[in-house]
C-alpha cells in the first residue's frame, strides 16, 4: 500500500499550537499513522462532504481530508470536540 502525504493548514497548525503539551503528542502521533493508513479505527466520514474524516484523540477531533489522486491527506482542524464542528 502506497504511504499518503501528511499537509496541515496553516489554520490547523495554529489549533495545535493551542492545544495542551500532552494532547499536542497525541494528535501529531495519531496524524503520523494516517500516513500509512488513512482509514484507521475509529474514523468516521463526516456528513456533507465527500473526502472530509474524523479521528478521535480522548476530547479532542482532528478533521481531515483524503485525495486519492495526489495521495495526499490534508489536516484541516484540530480541536476540542465542543469546538471542532462550528
């Protein structure tokens, strides 16, 4: 299986930024192995679009989008779930 490229919005590297030292590690190793799988457990497709996932880190989502074609995976949120979908 081929390995996807991680990119981050600049918007999305900013949310991490905020996030708590410990969630930071978490959500960057969680993002790392989208990498080699971008369907992991526990993802879920997010309604209305056609490429958007969620994975979930304890409280937190992380919104991402897959293109096959450059096989390429794009972060584009990284939140606390009361915040992630607004």
């Amino acid at each position: 299986m081929a390995s996807y490229r991680i990119e981050w919005k600049k918007s999305a590297y900013k949310e991490l930024q905020k996030l708590p030292r410990q969630i930071i590690a978490k959500v960057v190793a969680a993002v790392a192995d989208l990498s080699s799988n971008p369907h992991p457990t526990g993802s879920k497709k997010l309604t209305g679009s056609e490429h958007s996932y969620r994975i979930r880190i304890g409280d937190y989502r992380v919104v991402y989008e897959i293109i096959e074609n450059k096989l390429m995976i794009e972060i584009v949120r990284a939140r606390h779930r009361k915040d992630v979908y607004k």
